[in-house]
C-alpha cells in the first residue's frame, strides 16, 4: 500500500488577525503571507466542508471581514 502524501505546510498565520480589515486590505495581506487561496463570502453563503491545504476564508460584510476560518 502506497504512503499518504504530506500535505504542504500552511502559513503560520492568526485568522483572527483579520477581522476588523477591510476585505481588500485582507486579501493582500493573506496573499503575501503564504496562503495560495484566498476565499471572500457574504454572511450566509452556503459552502461545502471540504478542507483545503492553504486556504483561508473571509467572511465578509460591507466591506469588511467579519470572521475568518482556514481551510
């Protein structure tokens, strides 16, 4: 049986830190920390539970981010 490849390491980041950032300022900042996707969503948008290596998420609202979560 072949082993399970090691997934990539992900950017030692706070998804905390971006609450409170504007969704264009958050963005950036996430792209030029390491994060290959980046996901902006309105409250309430249905998404599938799949986690993602390198992905972080923003929830946001009047052009703001409101929550943030990896994967």
């Amino acid at each position: 049986m072949a082993s399970l490849p090691t997934p990539p390491a992900q950017p030692d980041d706070a998804a905390e830190s971006y609450v409170g950032l504007a969704a264009d300022a958050a963005e950036r900042q996430a792209t030029s920390r390491g994060w290959d996707t980046v996901r902006a969503v309105p409250p309430g948008t249905f998404l599938t539970m799949e986690f993602r290596h390198g992905r972080i998420n923003f929830q946001v609202e009047d052009d703001t981010v409101t929550r943030c979560w990896v994967g």
